[in-house]
C-alpha cells in the first residue's frame, strides 16, 4: 500500500495556537433572507438534532449565526458541562439540493480523553515527564458519526481529526527542546490526524500543579519555552 506524503512544518515561535468562534459580516440579501425564513423552526432541528444524536445533554444557547455571506450553513453556539467543566460547542445546519444536513463539535469533547491518552503515550516515548490537553471543540463531525463511536471508528468513516494540542514537558534542558519536538512529530504523524501541537517547557514545580483549567493563565505567566509543531496530512 503507498503510503500517503506528509508535510511537518515546525514554527520557533512562542505560545500556542487559540481557536475563536468567529463571525463576518452579511450582506443586504442575506437580511432579506432571514426576514422570509422561520428561524424559530432552523433552531428548533438543530436542538433536535443534538438531541436525537447525544441524548438529552445539559446544554444552554449562547448565540445562533444565521447564514454568512460566505457561508453555507447556519450555525448554533452552545455551552454544555463535560466532566464538570463549562465547554462551548456548536451545531451546523447545512441545505444541499432540498436536503438538510448537520454536523456538530460535541463529538471532539466525546473522544477528547481518548485522543489525550493516546498523544500522552507518545509523549512519554520521548519526554521524561509530559502532560497534554488537547481542544477538540472546534472540529466539525458529520451527521455520519455516532455518540458511541470511538477515535478509530470515526477515522473509518472518514473525519478528519483535527485539533490544537499543548503538550506540557519538564526535566529536560531548553537545548534539548527543539531535538525532542522532532522526534514526537516522527512518532505522532503515523496517526495521520491533522495537529497543531505547542509542545511547553516549563519548571518542575510549575508542572506538577498545572490542570486543564490553568490554561488561560498559562498562557497570561509566559513562564516556559516553546516549541510549535504544526501537521498536515496530505
């Protein structure tokens, strides 16, 4: 079997990539538009779809992005709780020839702790000590996946496994920051699943307190060195 071509670009940048809901402008049109639909409806087939795939899951709206200009599918923003965070989502609707078809982010946050344990066992291939959070919430699955599948059955279906990644290392020297960001990415580009990894040196102390909900202030302190993998299967 040929094997696909990949491409590894590495970024000697400093700090870690940020994924935004983001929003544009519409056009006159597009106001037309949303003045002949039923919105009420549009939202309503979202929920239902969320619901019939995930099950009644607690979750709250916090915006719905009718059609941009450069857009084909309305959008809902939503905050739900996974493991007792707070976590934004959302639901995209899509029409194709009089058909109607949706995709969703929740999934990421279903498998989120499967793909974590699977780059932390890389990871500690190549780094003494290493913890890694992983943002899925902002990649698109189809209608096609289902709640109980796992990473690999989604694979199989064809997604496209997009995420941002921080990998947090200590007890290793700065110098040795880049050589070992190389090695992971040898290892980690057999997954073929498109990453963004932040790899972050910082001290031991630092380490052993960091969690997932430090992450906003990690980035605020700048107390480590960085090294930026970015993977693109092609």
């Amino acid at each position: 079997m040929r094997r696909r071509k990949s491409k590894w670009v590495i970024l000697t940048a400093v700090g870690a990539a940020m994924i935004l809901f983001g929003c544009a402008g519409q056009k006159r049109e597009d106001i037309t538009m949303q003045e002949q639909n039923d919105f009420s409806e549009i939202q309503r087939e979202m929920e239902r779809y969320l619901i019939t795939k995930y099950g009644r899951i607690p979750y709250k709206i916090t915006g719905i992005i009718w059609r941009f200009w450069n857009q084909q599918y309305d959008q809902m923003n939503f905050q739900t709780e996974m493991d007792g965070r707070k976590e934004m989502c959302w639901v995209r609707r899509y029409e194709e020839n009089d058909q109607i078809f949706f995709s969703d982010s929740y999934f990421g946050l279903c498998i989120r702790q499967e793909y974590e344990n699977k780059m932390q066992k890389n990871a500690e291939l190549v780094f003494p000590k290493a913890k890694v959070v992983s943002f899925l919430n902002e990649t698109e699955f189809s209608q096609a996946v289902e709640k109980t599948d796992d990473l690999k059955k989604a694979k199989k279906k064809g997604e496209k496994i997009r995420a941002v990644s921080w990998i947090i290392v200590t007890g290793i020297e700065e110098k040795e920051l880049n050589e070992k960001a190389v090695q992971f990415q040898k290892i980690w580009q057999k997954e073929q699943m498109e990453s963004l990894i932040s790899v972050f040196l910082v001290e031991e102390s630092y380490f052993l307190s960091f969690d997932r909900d430090d992450t906003e202030t990690f980035i605020k302190d700048h107390r480590y060195q960085a090294q930026n993998i970015c993977y693109i299967p092609e």
